[in-house]
C-alpha cells in the first residue's frame, strides 16, 4: 500500500487497517502450506490498494494480483462490527441474569446500546453514498473493552477478505468461464478459513477468529437493500449459505463457547431481516439452535418468494 496523505493518515480506520495489514502477514508459516508463497514475492504494499476518496461504499475485490478496499467499506465494517458486539453483550448479559425475551427493542434503555444502534443506523443510512462516516465514530485507539474487541474482529475480517481475494489470485480463478465461479467462491472461502483457523487448537481462539470471519459476512448482509439480493447470481453463492457454510465449518467442541457465536448470529440475522422488511420472533424459541433454524428457513422462502 503506497503512503497514505494528510489528512487520511491521521483518520483511526486508516491507522487500523495499517495494523491489520501487519496482522496479515504473521501468517507465513501456515501460508506456505497452502500455496501463499506468492505473496511474499512482492510486499503486501505492492498487492493492497487503499482508495481513499470512493463515493461508494463498495466490497473489495482483486483486479490482477492487487487487491482494493475502499476507506468507506472499511469504516462500515468497524461500525457493524461494533454494534453486534455491543448488541451481544448486551443480550448475553440479559440471558445470564434470565430477562432475555428475544426482543432487541428491550435494549433500548440501555445508553451503550442506544449509542451503538443509532452509529448503525447512520452507517446503513449512508448507503452507497459518500459521507464522512469518521464523524460518528467511537475512537479505534481506546482502551475500551469493546472497542478493543471490535477492533480485533476488524483485523481478522479483512484478513478473511483479503485471503479469499488472494485465493482466487493463487488458484487462477480470474480466467475461469461464469459457469465455474461459485465453486470458486467456494474454495475462495475455504482458503481463507483454513489459513485464518487452522492454525488454532482451543476453543476460544477458534471463536474469536470465527467470529472475525463471520463479521465479515454480516457487514455484505448489511449493504444489501432487499431480500432478493441474497441470491448473488451466476457467479457467486448466496451469502446466508457462505455464512451458514462458515458456521458448519467452525467444529467448536465446547458447545458453551459456540453459543456465543451462534446467539451473534441470531442478532445479526435479525438486524438484517428488520432492515429487508422481514422478522423473526426470538421468543418463540427454546434454544438457539431452532431460532437460527428459523432464520436459515426464512431467508429460503424469501429467496423463493423472490424469485
């Protein structure tokens, strides 16, 4: 990544993603296992791009071997990171005291869950136009026990976007014909978990990392206007399955730990479906378990409803 210029350097996403980009790459050894030598032909500074004055806020992608962010989708990122984590908190705590109901509007009473729904309200708001989204943040760089944790889903979720970019780089998936690239995708995403959590052999690293990776997948739930986007057409798979499939793929053996990253799905999936026009009442179930059921059924008979 070229030198970031005044005033960009100064902005705290920007000096984030800059950590994360040292995050990325301690990751050699496993990386050589699986075929990521080639990134250490170049430097990292020579295969990321940040762009920094993006009217969009727009998903990254790869074009040749250099992979592009934009200062916008990074921000939203941290800010929906943010918000589930504060959201979590906040149900886990109503859960363990037992006046857990299933309904977020409950929240409401709570000051740190005002302020982080209504920073996430803003952020979908400024989709896909160009705002200044710096203005309404928390400060990254404080020693907040939240922040701090949001900031290291951050890092682990542009590692998992920037990896599944890589992967299409390293497998030649560029020059495949339309007909091949969901499966592409697929292996894509499957690079980057094995790179991202293989390496891991306890339980709660394995859930702090799959929480990163599934932040990353809430952030593209959340740029979607309408249900029917889910269905990403000939050349992706749908995103509730890619998250669904990240999800299976987890193999948390300490059901106590995985209950975490599941009841954050839960939040997530209901953010989501409130912003398409749909819900889903968490009340109605005994265990976390049939809510994201529930979920998983309802995005399907939308997507068929849609389509």
């Amino acid at each position: 990544m070229t030198a970031v210029p005044p005033p960009y350097d100064q902005d705290p996403i920007v000096k984030l993603f800059q950590t994360t980009l040292a995050f990325v790459s301690s990751f050699s050894p496993e990386g050589r296992r699986l075929g990521l030598e080639s990134i250490k032909v170049r430097s990292l500074s020579d295969q990321i791009a940040l762009l920094l004055d993006s009217s969009k806020i727009e998903t990254p992608f790869a074009k040749g071997d250099q992979i592009s962010f934009e200062l916008n989708f990074l921000k939203f990122l941290w800010i929906c990171v943010y918000c589930i984590l504060v959201t979590t908190e906040c149900v886990i705590e109503r859960e363990t005291a037992g006046t857990w109901q299933g309904d977020l509007s409950v929240l409401f009473e709570r000051g740190d869950f005002l302020d982080a729904f209504y920073l996430f309200q803003k952020a979908l708001r400024a989709r896909p136009a160009a705002v200044q989204l710096s203005e309404w943040l928390p400060t990254p760089d404080t020693d907040g026990k939240i922040v701090q944790a949001a900031n290291a889903c951050f890092h682990i979720a542009v590692a998992f976007i920037f990896y599944h970019e890589m992967a299409h780089v390293i497998l030649g998936h560029q020059k495949l014909e339309v007909s091949d690239r969901i499966e592409s995708e697929k292996q894509a995403d499957t690079f980057a978990m094995e790179l991202l959590i293989g390496h891991v052999t306890e339980d709660r690293q394995k859930r702090s990392v799959a929480i990163g990776m599934a932040n990353a997948f809430y952030t593209s739930l959340f740029l979607l206007n309408d249900i029917r986007q889910l269905k990403q057409g000939p050349t992706h798979p749908d995103i509730d399955q890619r998250l669904l499939n990240l999800l299976n793929g987890v193999n948390l053996a300490d059901e106590t730990i995985g209950y975490y990253l599941k009841r954050m799905t839960t939040i997530a999936l209901d953010l989501f479906l409130k912003l398409v026009g749909g819900d889903i009442h968490q009340h109605e179930f005994k265990t976390v378990d049939q809510a994201l059921e529930a979920y998983w059924r309802a995005f399907d008979s939308q997507k068929e409803e849609a389509f």
